[in-house]
C-alpha cells in the first residue's frame, strides 16, 4: 500500500508541475484551479489531491537532497516549502533548463 500511494501521490504532483508549465498562472490559485483540475483528471477529492501532494513534498524535505532543492531555489530554505513554493520552485527550474538549452 505505501508504494502505490507514493506513486498516486507522485502523479498528482507531476500532473501539477505539467499545468504550471502550460499555464503559470495556476501557481496564482493552486487550491482555486490547479487543485480541481488534478481532481478532475484522476477522479479523486481535492483534500485527497491536497494531501497526496503535500506527502510527497514531506517527503522530499524529510529524505530527500535538500541541499539540491536549495540549489535549484536560488536561496537558503529554512523550512519545508509550501505546496505553492515547492511548484514554484520546480517549474521555474525546468523553464530555466529548458531556455539555456534551447540557447544553446
């Protein structure tokens, strides 16, 4: 049961970082729009997706590289990011890789 729910939860989290992408301003209303449309997607409740989401960044901050989520933050993390900062955080990476590689 507890790999399934990772991978659940992870899916949730990618589907999310896959909209932020297409369209920032979903990092303006994540429980108003990026919540519901997650829900939507996988037939599930917005307090499960909230959750699910918020586990996995648990996770990621208790086990996870934090000095690497620092690195790609640009600035010192002296707690757990919010789901808003963690997206944030992830998205404006990936659309920085993306640029410099494109650039050259």
């Amino acid at each position: 049961v507890g790999s399934e729910m990772c991978i659940r939860d992870s899916r949730y989290l990618c589907y999310g970082i896959v909209l932020c992408l297409k369209d920032e301003d979903y990092l303006l209303a994540i429980s108003k729009e990026l919540y519901p449309m997650i829900a939507k997607k996988f037939n599930t409740t917005l307090s499960c997706v909230e959750r699910d989401i918020r586990t996995v960044i648990q996770v990621c901050w208790d086990r996870g590289n934090k000095t690497y989520l620092q690195d790609i933050a640009l600035h010192p993390l002296t707690c757990r990011p919010t789901t808003g900062q963690f997206l944030d955080i992830i998205v404006s990476y990936i659309q920085y890789e993306c640029d410099t590689e494109a650039a050259s």
